[in-house]
C-alpha cells in the first residue's frame, strides 16, 4: 500500500471537551493523526490529557491561522463555530457527529478513523456553503459578524410581540407583528428557520429564506429570495420594543428603534469536507425521520 500523500499536515481539533463523548473522540483523533505524521493543533483552554502525545495548544481564536484543516467534534453548534475559525482563512472543516442531530457534521464516530485517513488520501467531497454577512447599524457605530445558518431579530426581556419592518434592496416588503424573523442560508433552512415553517433548500441553491417567528397574521409567510440581496429590518416604536440580534446563536447585540439590521451575502463562503459515499438526501430521510412512521414493520429496510 503506497503511503498517504501528505495532505493536511496541519489539523485543528475543536469540541467540547467537557462532554465526555467529544473527549474521547478528540483523543482517538488526535492518536490517529499523530500515527500519521500530521501536527495536531487544539485551543489552549482544551482540558483533555493527552499523556505524551506531541499537541500543540494556541488561542482558539488563532487556530485558522496555523492549521490546513479544521476537524469539529461534536453536533452543528460545534461545526458553525468551526465555521467562523475557517471562514477567513479560506481553509476546510470536517465534521465529526457526537450531537444529537447532526445535518452538518455527518462522520459517525465508529467510522472515524476510516473516514479520516479517506480524507488524508484526497477521498472526500468539497462543499462550500454561503455565509451571511449582518451589520447592526446604529448612527456612525457598527456592530459586524457572520453567520452560517442564520441571523434572527427576536423579542427580548418583553412578553409582548415585535413590531418590524422589512425591507429588500431598498423596497419596502412588510410590517410584521410576532416574536421576530429567521434570515437564513441554505445551510440554515434546516435549522431554526425549518421550525417557523420554513422550506428545506438544497445547499447549493443561491438563495435566502426570511421566515417570521410565530406571526400574529397567519398570511405572514416564510419568503425565499435570492442570496445577493441586501435585507434590512427596523423596528417600528411601541411599548417595551426590545429586541436581539442573534448570528448562529451568538448576540450581536440589541436592535433599538432607530437602530438598522442589514444583512447581505457574506464575501467569503465555508468548504465543508463530506465522505466520498456523501448524499444530501440520505442526510434528510435520516436526520428527519422521513418514512419512518408507526407502520413501519421491525425489519424493513431503512438508511
């Protein structure tokens, strides 16, 4: 057997290391690589003893910076955090699942090793996912991030509903009465955006869903647009109008009346890594249980 080409020579580990699960995970990668004569890099505040095996630990805010690849151990919260390391270095992530649903990190931890030493060889499938750019604009200050499955505006500190204005390209759209709007990617049409009762898009479709949360008129429907638009949103003042702007689960801060959300295309985009057997709709009959009622018989063939 020829020996493995030296891909990746640099690899990022990154996962919570206080769930035991992703621990045990993150060492027997880290073994594996090792074996195969790759530097391993993993954040400094990682708490996983690793005996004598050679890891090198640095800020994980830098880790992008030092490694050819990014390997995130653990459910999708753990890969869009991966994604926001990768995203401004241009470099891939691969996804190993130990959540508990798993659309993005799709490797299972039996196959670990297999799957991995695929990708060391040049065994995988390139997928690059676009990223949303959001700008929180309040006079001269700017508040910036990006985010991989969404941007959602949501009520905050207040029982009462949202009163909001959309706007895209310029044009007026809408004044929206509910817990708030889900702005999300492709990638993010399976997330929270799917529960407002968003559409499932197929990754590759160059295209936005703006889903409201829970609108006070049922004719307030999801919308889907094209990616290349610039989506703004304003509240409209009433009582206790307090709201928060979240990018893939992390604040970016308070939207006032006054203040402007502006959410365009991010400039770069993210390389997820998949298996070479990799097939999107599998991902769905599986992760979302489709034929998978009552009826089915113990037996029957599934995925």
């Amino acid at each position: 057997m020829s020996p493995a080409p030296q891909q990746f020579k640099s690899i990022a580990l990154v996962g919570n290391h206080q769930d035991a699960r992703v621990s045990e995970s993150i060492l027997i990668l880290a073994a594996h690589l090792h074996s195969r004569k790759r530097r391993v890099l993993l954040g400094s505040d990682t708490e996983v003893d690793f005996g004598s095996l050679p890891i090198e630990r640095h800020p994980e805010q830098t880790l992008g910076s030092e490694v050819e690849l990014i390997v995130a151990v653990g459910g999708d919260g753990t890969m869009l955090n991966a994604a926001r390391l990768a995203a401004p270095y241009g470099i891939p992530v691969l996804g190993v699942n130990r959540g508990r649903l798993g659309f993005l990190a799709d490797i299972s931890p039996a196959d670990i090793r297999e799957r991995l030493d695929d990708v060391l060889e040049g065994r995988y499938v390139k997928d690059n996912r676009a990223m949303l750019q959001a700008k929180l604009i309040r006079g001269t200050e700017v508040a910036e991030s990006q985010a991989l499955n969404d941007v959602v505006v949501q009520k905050w500190q207040t029982g009462r509903m949202l009163d909001f204005e959309t706007w895209i390209d310029g044009r007026y759209v809408n004044s929206h009465g509910g817990d708030g709007l889900v702005i999300a990617t492709a990638t993010g049409s399976t997330a929270y955006a799917l529960s407002c009762g968003g559409p499932i898009l197929y990754p590759e479709l160059d295209a936005v869903v703006l889903a409201p949360i829970c609108p006070h008129t049922l004719s307030d429907r999801p919308i889907v647009i094209r990616s290349s638009s610039s989506i703004e949103v304003r509240l409209v003042e009433r009582p206790d109008a307090n709201a928060q702007v979240i990018c893939d689960g992390v604040s970016l801060g308070e939207l006032l009346v006054g203040d402007r959300l502006v959410v365009t295309r991010a400039s770069s985009n993210v390389t997820l890594l998949h298996p070479p057997d990799h097939d999107y709709y599998r991902i769905l009959r599986s992760k979302l249980r489709w034929g998978r009622g009552d009826r089915m018989m113990p037996g029957s063939a599934t995925d």
